[in-house]
C-alpha cells in the first residue's frame, strides 16, 4: 500500500477488547483507526459514512452478532473489506464469512504478524483464514 494508512474501523462490543485491537494495530504506521463502534446500527452508520478500507468485526457479538452486521454492510458497501473475528477457531466462522461476502476470518488469538497479513491480503482481494482455523481444516 503506498504512503496512505490503512484506514479500519473496530467493531466489537467489548470496550477492551477494542481499544487492545487499536493499541496493536496502531503500533504500525501502515494502519490507522479511524472509528470503534459496539453495536449494529454504529458500525452501519459508520461504514456508510467513513468508507473504512478494512472493517475489523467480533463475530460474537449480542444481540446482533458480526455475520449479519457483515451481510447489512455489504448491502450498500460492497466495496469495504470485513475481516471477522472470534475467539472460537472453527471452520465454520471462515465459511460463514465468505458465504456472506466477508473477506477474512482470523481469532483474537492470532499473532500480530498473522494480523497484519489478513489485512493486506484482503486489500488484494484474496479471502484470509488465519492458520489456527486452517490447522483444524487440513
């Protein structure tokens, strides 16, 4: 990506977890956080609004979890990159989110430069499952 950041908007309903997300990420100058939100109709809003390049989204979420926030984002935004994210490491959330049009599926647990790869990849184009999840579908 040339000189321009990254531009992601957070979405997690956990206040933690989210700022956590922002402190990493924003540890490397290619990225930068350009809004957090914790519920549906913020992060809608939001990406209507900002045009985030990448949306970084908690699958977990309640009461509307991250796969349908996904689905109403890519309605009107088809050209925003959502990468879902989730503490479990199953195959099913990575299915899910292509099925939905996501870009990428990686866990709270991935290693930072395991992180920083799903974004530039799905930038590319390509559809990111973090090796945890691919350990488990080999």
């Amino acid at each position: 990506m040339a000189n321009k950041p990254i531009r992601i908007i957070l979405v997690d309903d956990h206040k933690l977890t989210r700022k956590s997300w922002k402190a990493i990420l924003e540890y490397d100058s290619r990225f930068t956080i350009i809004n957090e939100c914790d519920n549906r109709i913020d992060a809608i809003n939001q990406a209507g609004e900002l045009m985030p390049d990448v949306i970084m989204i908690d699958l977990n979420m309640h009461p509307v979890n991250g796969f349908d926030i996904t689905q109403n984002i890519l309605k009107t935004n088809p050209s925003i990159k959502i990468i879902g994210i989730s503490v479990n490491n199953q195959p099913f959330y990575a299915k899910r989110m292509q099925e939905i049009g996501g870009s990428g599926f990686i866990t709270k647990g991935s290693p930072f430069d395991e992180v920083m790869n799903a974004i530039e990849e799905v930038l590319r184009g390509e559809f990111f499952i973090c090796n945890e999840t691919k350990k488990i579908i080999s």
